[in-house]
C-alpha cells in the first residue's frame, strides 16, 4: 500500500569529476559551473557540487562575497534534459529533509526530485548569507536562469540573453518561479508566453540585471564589484540582503512560488498521462533547435 516501486537505474557517463570548480581571489570565492562541453547544463551532479562549493563558501570566514560564473562560452544552457551525464535517476544524498526519489511511482519521482535539487536548492542558495554575484555570458536559459536568479547581483555581457522556453513542454515556467519578481507582470507574461530570447539589454532595463559589461571585463568587472562588497562589514552585508529577501518575502515570493511549483507539476504530470513523456516528448535538441529558428539562428 505504501505505493513504492523498484528503484530506477539509468546508465549515466559523467565527462568530468569536477562538474563545479571552487577558487578565490582574496575574500571572493569563485563558484564555477565546469561542464562546458554541454553549455553548463545541470545535472544533480553538478547541483550537489554547487551546494558543496556554496557550503564551503559560507564556512569560510575569511570569503566575504561568493561569485557564480559558467565555464566556456555560456553561463548555463539549463537543466540537463540529454548528456550523457543526465542523473535524473541517482540517489544522491539528500540535503534538505526529502525522501529519496528513484523508488517513487508516476509523478511522485519528478515532484520529490525537484523539491530537492531544484526548487529547495535554489531557496537554500538564496538565502546564503554572504552576497553573491552571478557572472553572465552568453545564454542563461530556464534551469540557468533560476542559478543566477539565486544571486544578489547579476552582472552580464553585452551578449547574453535570458529566456525561458519551456512552454513549449506545455509548462508554466521553471521549478523556481521568480519571472514575476525578477520583471514587471506584464513583461514577465511575454517572457513566458513567448518564450523568446531576451536580450541582457533588455534585461539590464528592467533592473533583471545590475550591469552590462564585455566578455573580456566580465571577471575583472565581477571581482572588482566583490572587493568593494568585501570592504563593508559581514554582518552588516547579511543582514541587509536578508532585509530585502524578506521584503519579497511579504510580497508573496516563496507562496507564488509555492503555487507555481504545483502548477508546474501538473504539466509534468499531464505531459506524462498523454504523451508518456514528462517534457512533452521535448528533449535538449528538440529545445535548442527550436529556440535556435526562433531567434533566426537557423
Ligand atoms: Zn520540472
């Protein structure tokens, strides 16, 4: 009756050990997402090696801002939905208070693994209490976008862009649904109804993005904000990100988000009743083909 089914297995090849790098530079620890050859898609490998670096950021008292950048020639192409390296099967050791995932039938899998390594994550990081930058290149796509979402600060290139397509799977919006916060309602709506790319310009003039900078000052522009971060005090820098998180907070972030999430978990559910597929029969080359003719790449 307890409804559990034989754990899934799934053959996974990962490229790297070291899915996430961790440097620093004086008071600024560099959190690097290290799969490039795959545009920095997020697998639980690379989202566990995240936690740790971030973990191993706030035990360090002498890092006082944390910095999260992509290898290669983008920040993060999204959640991993075709490498070699997808894990979505892998019990990992769980790091907010969620049951293992993989011997869970139907839509309970998806529900409990994203629980954890998406949504749960994600608030987890935000609330780390250090100040923390992403540093943007290139494409910052759906699951990319909930990591530099997760940061104070955003700084990025003149070419990147924003966008989150997965509309096209018949699903609201990514695991952590911040569209409404990070832009204006009426923005936020073209951005997921369209699911367009949006350009960091664009982004910069809504305030999605604190600053433009080139690919070639992107690090030193970032370090530079760090220091000037790490010259206030620590309390008082953790203390004054957590005033405003709260003040979101008050505007009903975290149970928009909540509602959304289950929203979310419908479309995975339905996708699955009617296609026996919880993207909707969408996978990482159906998806970036498609955003590719949409931006008249192809
Ligand atoms: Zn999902």
């Amino acid at each position: 009756m307890d409804g559990l089914v034989p754990p899934r297995t799934a053959d996974i090849t990962y490229e790297t050990d070291e899915p996430v790098l961790y440097k620093t530079d004086g008071p600024v620890a560099w959190v690097i997402m290290n799969r490039p050859s795959f545009n920095n898609a997020q697998n639980s490998q690379m989202t566990y090696a995240l936690d740790d670096a971030f973990q191993r950021a706030v035990n360090d008292d002498a890092i006082k801002v944390i910095v999260l950048a992509g290898e290669g020639k983008h920040f993060s192409a999204g959640h991993d939905i075709g490498t070699p390296g997808r894990d979505v099967n892998k019990t990992f050791e769980r790091r907010l208070m969620w049951p293992d995932h993989t011997n869970k039938p139907a839509a309970e899998m998806l529900y409990t693994r994203e629980h954890e390594v998406y949504l749960g994550m994600c608030r987890r990081w935000r609330d780390i209490p250090k100040p923390t930058i992403a540093a943007v290149q290139g494409a910052c796509v759906a699951g990319g976008l909930m990591l530099a979402w997760i940061c104070d600060i955003i700084v990025a290139t003149e070419d990147a862009f924003f966008q989150d397509p997965v509309i096209r799977m018949g699903i609201p919006g990514v695991e952590y649904f911040a569209h409404a916060f990070e832009l204006p309602p009426r923005i936020a709506k073209e951005f997921l109804l369209f699911g367009d790319r949006m350009s960091a310009e664009r982004a910069h003039h809504f305030g999605m993005v604190n600053r433009l900078t080139t690919r070639e000052q992107l690090n030193e522009t970032v370090q530079e904000m760090a220091l000037k971060l790490a010259e206030k005090p620590r309390r008082g820098l953790w203390l004054t990100k957590q005033a405003v998180n709260h003040v979101e907070e008050l505007r009903g972030k975290r149970t928009a988000m909540d509602a959304a999430y289950h929203m979310h978990h419908f479309a995975h559910a339905q996708n699955d009743l009617a296609t026996g597929n919880m993207l909707g029969g969408q996978d990482a080359k159906s998806m970036a083909a498609a955003n590719k003719k949409a931006a008249g790449e192809s």
